[in-house]
DNA sequence: TCAGGTATCGATACCGGTATCGATACCGGT
DNA sequence: ACCGGTATCGATACCGGTATCGATACCTGA
C-alpha cells in the first residue's frame, strides 16, 4: 500500500520512503499494472479512436493530431478501423467500450442507432470528428462536407467556369464525399447548371487512378472548363495526365481537389482546392477529451468548426502558365 | 459465474441458459469489462505497437497493415508514437507494458538497453519492424536498409550512371534513411566513386521541399547525371520541377526514389524507386504475434525479410520520353 | 505531564471478471 | 433400488492495484 503511494506520488508518505520504494522498483524492473489500476476506478486512462482506414493520408493526419495532442498526459490512445462498415464499426466501438476508456473519438456524425445507444450507456465524453452535417451525440470537431462542396462551386462560378464536370472516388459508404458533391450541386443549380459530365469509381483514390479516370472524362466530355474531384490526389493524377499531353491547367481546364494535402504543392498554384485542418481535427478533439476528462466543467458539449480555406491559386487569373 | 460462461460461451451451461443470459444481456445494455477478464489472465488480448509517427505515409501503411492482420481477431491495437526520440520511446513502451499486452511490435532494430531491458523482461512476443541491420532481441520483419542502398546503386551503375548525387531529408535520428545512405555509398567506393553532390536537410520531407533541394543541387552541380533521394516525395517533387524547367528525366537526369508510394507513379516510368512492402511488414509482424500469442510453438522466433524490389522504369533504356 | 493534532504507515475491502472446486440433480446400467 | 458418472450451476478465492480507515509514533501547546 504505502509502496503504492509513493510510486504514484501520493499524500501520506516520507520523502525518505519514496526514495527507498523507488529505488526497490527501478532494481527489480517494476512495471505496473494499468488494468488493476484502472479497475479501481470507473474507467481507465485509454481514449478510443475510430476511424475507417489509415492508408488514407487523410485519417493519419488526423490522427497524428490526436496523438501529438495526448503526447505528454496519462491518456493513451486504443484504436479501431472500420473500413467504412457499419456493423463492424459498432463492433469496434463495443470492443474499444469494453475498455472503459475514458472518452471517445469517433469519425463521422449520424451513428446507426445501435452505435448510438452503446455509446450514449458509455457515458462518457464523445467528440465525433470530419464532419457536422449530420447528427451529433456529444461534441464535434470539423465541417460540413456539404457547404465545402457549395463554398467550393461558388468560388469557381464567381471566376467564371460554367462547364463543371465531376470525378469521384466514394468507397463503399464514405458519406463525406458524397455530401461534397451534393453542396457542389446544389450552387450549380441555383445557377440553374448542372455537371456536363460525370465519371465515377468505387476504387481506393490514388494517383494512376486520377490519370485514368481523368483520360476517360476528356473522351466523354472533350470541352470541360472545370473539374471538381473528390480528393487531392486523383485531382493531382488528373494534371499530371493533362502536363503530359499538353493541356495548359488551369488556363484551359481548372481542376479542383480536396484537402490540401502536399500533393496538391506538386505544381505549385496550378491545382485548386479546399485546404482543411485535418492534423487540427484531430489535436481539437483530443483537447476537448482533454478538458471533458481532467477539468471540472465535464457537461460541456462543444462545437468546434474548421472551416475550410478555398485556395484557386493560379485558376483565378486564368492566366496561361509560365515558368519564372 | 454462469453468466460469466455462458456470455463467452464456456464449457458447463446449458443451451437454455446461454439464450437467457445472452437476451438479459442484449437488453440491460452489458458491455463486459476487459480490464477485469485480463487482471485474471497475465496478458490481456491488447497488442503494442510503436511507430516514430503516423504522418508518414510510411508508417501509416505499415499500421493499416497491423490493423488489417488484427481485424477480426480478438486483438486490439494500441498505440504510441515516439516522434524518433530515444527517451520518449522509453516512456512510451513501458506505458504500453503496463497494460500487459499479449505482444508488441517496435519500429526498429538495435534499441537503447534500458529499453531492451524492459521489453524483455516483460517476457512476450516482440516483433521489431522496418530494419533488420541492427540487433534484435525476438524477431523481426522488414529488411537490410543498407542492403537496400548498396542494391541499388548497383543497379544504377550498371545501367552506367557515373556522376551521382544525394538529395536527403534526415530527420532527429531517423536511422533508416541515414543507413540506406551509407550502403549506397559503399557500392560507391566499390566503383572508386562517391557522390558528385551531396544535399541535406534536416526536416520532414515533402514535395515542396524536393522541389526546393533540387534547385539547390542543380545550381551546386549541374552535370549530374543522377540523384539518390531518401524518400519518394522529395524525389517526385524534383521531377515535378524539372518537368516544370524542360529537364528530360530520365534521359538526362535519373532521379531514384525509396519506397514506391503512390506518389512515384505520377509520371509512370520517370522516377525509379525501390519498392518496398510497407503494409506487408505490418501484416507479417501482426502475423507473428498472432502466432505467438495464439498457437503452441509460442517459442519460435522468426525473421522474416521483405527485400524491397528495385524498379528502374525508363531509366533503364534512357530512353527520351516520348507519350504514346 | 497530558490531551489533541499530525505525519506516516499497514490492514482490509473492493473493482469485475475467471478458475477452481464442491454441490446438486439427473441419467443409465446392473 | 442403488451406484458411479455426467451435466449444470453456484460459492469462493484471486488477479494487482487503490480508497478507506484504523493504528502508531511523534510533536505541540497548555
């Protein structure tokens, strides 16, 4: 007991003891115990994070935020993928609750009602993360996918370009994308337009695909102005395809990605697209379980908006492109 | 007690009793406890694992790799980043033991030996990941990285290149880039050769900053006729700059990469590159531990080298790039 | 000198599961 | 009818910590 104290540093015990216990454990390697520990108490020092994946640069930055924001504290992060499966999500969720953590980080607004229910008996701190369309339990770090979507295709109306076509990647149920191009259109059709052309695949975005989706959408729709993409690197894909043969980005077709991840630096100024702070995502919401898990004021649910910032880069000149 | 065994389907209850628990169970909400149902076991089913950093592409393939092994397993990740400091990943692996995992997984061969001391004392399956250079306590996944140098500027010389620079992007002690550098070296001297040019910087690489380093080199030395880098994303953001200044890559100037990510096939063939099977070592380590922590032969410990594979491109035939 | 307070420490119960073992009921064979 | 075996279940101890409370020694002021 009293060795118990003194190696966490409790009331009640002499200098002279802690020194003799600490000494004692570093000699025969003490390690302790986090599950005993944690059984004491109503939950234990873990936060679960969810996400879909981790290959997507996306979701590693994000969560890079989260573990640089709980680099130097107690908390430690467990965590699960989902793959974007809503029953192996709520599995995930229950095995990470089984844990006892102490808060929560989980992607996307709109939980299936089991999820919900699960989460809500955990009675813990939730920050849901990405996204703020849809339905919230606790807090939320992010930004709605639907007014980027519109913010973006505002923009590229306001600078003139009216034939707009769209390529997509949306894996299985990544809902984020799609509300991206939902918001997109919607200004489209307050600007009583539509896309002029329309290429989809259900495949994991990466560069090859961007240059071949990129190939076909010239075949189909040979006198697009504009392309929005659903993400950085199919849209950086799509300029390398286009440097190759020759067609001037953007003085001749504007393309569009989303993120602003470094890809997107490749030709400095000639891709446009939405920069988020996916890094500040995660550091936001770790904060949040921060405060809700040490401080006092544990019934504050948060609402925390990261917009993000259009960048058009050269496309605003429209200015054919010249090398300094 | 009963419920205990009929929940996790033990031995000893009865068909009719497991369907009562199992519905007692579904409607007051129970969640389980794993931090009690491991305090009774020496491990509990949490795997460590232990990455400098997760913004790295690198390391978050390696980690979908982990992820994707553990899936549907009933281990759970969790997690700690070291950000290449040898004190933190001191901090960071003993928190992690505290929650007697059943097995962890290390980024990296040849550790400190207060750190080894505590990993082996906690007496469970440890894989080391990513290097197999250095010294290793149990066993081991990934491969030579200065092996991985020296093969590839073999290849290079082969294919007659004479005056070779190095571009690198070397952060804190990040050992792996600097290794690769110096079997690439060797290979060099083998030859009477060294590096014609040589640039460092000491941050975190990107395409911007490959651009950047680029200019710098050609400026110092412009007859190069190659250029090793340490990673992929600086090489891609060179190419992307002499795409950008009219310099043939590679028919003038061959420039080498490491790893394969999607980013070296922005211009397919243009960049050589050594590609390695990042979340193959993720899945072979997780492997492992679950061998290990699962089946009978619990004591075998295994090697296992993912040799990358040297992928040349045009750069073999220096051919000027002509598009089809 | 003695009562009351403080500093320090140990004994005990408990967190929520699981291993173990004993108790009970029921079965079939002789 | 009786016995040994099996199926089913509950009581108990325990995992390794921590909270609580009581015990002891020592100190201070009256």
């Amino acid at each position: 007991m009293t060795a118990s104290r003194a190696l966490r540093g409790a009331q009640d015990v002499s200098q002279a003891t802690v020194l003799k216990v600490n000494n004692a454990a570093k000699e025969i390697g003490y390690v302790g115990n986090h599950l005993a520990a944690s059984l004491t108490k109503t939950n234990s020092n873990l936060i679960g994070v969810v996400l879909p994946n981790l290959t997507n640069v996306v979701f590693s930055h994000v969560m890079n935020g989260i573990t640089e924001a709980l680099g130097n504290t107690i908390f430690q992060p467990v965590f699960g993928v989902t793959e974007w499966d809503e029953d192996r999500e709520y599995e995930v969720i229950k095995n990470i609750l089984s844990w006892r953590p102490a808060g929560m980080i989980v992607t996307g607004t709109g939980l299936p009602a089991s999820t919900r229910l699960i989460l809500e008996r955990a009675n813990i701190p939730l920050v849901q993360i990405m996204d703020t369309d849809g339905e919230v339990i606790d807090s939320v770090v992010g930004f709605s996918h639907e007014k980027a979507g519109y913010d973006m295709a505002q923009a590229l109306l306001k600078i003139g370009k009216r034939r707009i076509g769209f390529i997509g990647c949306i894996v299985n149920n990544d809902r984020r994308a799609a509300k991206r191009r939902v918001g997109f259109r919607r200004a489209l059709k307050e600007a009583n337009l539509d896309f002029c052309c329309e290429v989809n695949e259900a495949a994991v975005s990466s560069v090859s695909l961007g240059r071949k989706l990129m190939q076909e959408a010239l075949q189909d729709c040979p006198d697009m102005e504009c392309i929005y993409f659903t993400n950085d690197d199919i849209a950086a894909g799509a300029l390398f395809y286009c440097i190759e043969r020759g067609i001037d980005v953007p003085s001749r077709l504007t393309l569009v990605g989303f993120n602003g991840m470094d890809i997107s630096n490749s030709f400095p100024g000639r891709l446009a697209t939405s920069v988020t702070d996916l890094t500040g995502i995660g550091t936001e919401a770790a904060k949040i379980l921060l405060k809700r898990c040490t401080g006092e004021k544990s019934e504050v649910s948060e609402r925390i908006v990261l917009e993000p910032r259009i960048e058009l880069g050269n496309s605003v000149s429209n200015a054919p492109t010249e090398y300094d």
